[in-house]
C-alpha cells in the first residue's frame, strides 16, 4: 500500500474537520481508565488496551484518517514502529508516550513533527 500523503490530507482541510463528540468522548473516557488501572504502559500497549486488538500491523491498512484510527511512526523493513498513537479527530491524537506516563491529548502535527517518518495508519473495528 502507498504511504499516506499527509500534504494532500492536510491541503484538503480534513485533519481539523469538526468530530461527532460521542465515539471522541468514548475513546478518551476508555484510555483515562485504561490508565487509571493499568499504571505501566508505553504508547504500543496503550493503542492495543484502547482498540481491544492485539496485532495492530495485522489491521486494515487505511489511506484516511478516522476517529479511533491507529496511527504508526517508523516502520521500516523489520524494525519495529517508533511509536503509536490514536486519533481522536479535530486534528488531536490521544497517546502515552512512554512506559509509565499518563495518556495525554495533543495535536496531530505535534506528534508527526516529533516522530518524522513514515506514518501508517490502521483501523480497528470497535463494534466487535
């Protein structure tokens, strides 16, 4: 699959398209309480606890982003992805950036300025 063209997507305004609150509201409240039980996570586990999926490179591999989307930094050939985070829409992501901190919200061009490379992005059926 080609990588997604996050120029386009961005020249085409969608990243900061407004969200409906419901599925935005659910996925925060879940990763709050994921945290909230499960002090030790890095940004892989908390992505697989949030979207109930436990080989997120196994997923369907999407060229737009949705609200709930798994969002992967960094894999290349056989190395590992640098990291993971969920989008949540109005161009915010919700993550946990290390082993051990607490999920955080920030935006999108944020995350993808601090982790450059090549950005994939999965979909995880949350109506299993």
């Amino acid at each position: 699959m080609d990588s997604f063209d996050l120029k386009k997507y961005l020249a085409e305004g969608k990243l900061h398209e407004e969200t409906p609150n419901s599925l935005r509201d659910e996925l925060i409240d879940m990763g709050k309480g994921i945290c909230s039980t499960n002090g030790f996570l890095n940004c892989q586990l908390f992505a697989q606890l949030v979207s109930d999926e436990t080989e997120i490179l196994k997923l369907p591999q999407v060229k737009d982003m949705q609200i709930g989307d798994i969002l992967v930094w960094g894999r290349w050939e056989d190395n590992p992805p640098r990291h993971y985070s969920i989008f949540i829409g109005n161009g915010e992501v919700m993550e946990v950036e290390g082993w051990g901190e607490k999920m955080r919200i920030i935006s999108f061009e944020d995350v993808n300025n601090e982790y450059e490379g090549m950005l994939e992005i999965f979909r995880p059926n949350y109506n299993k």
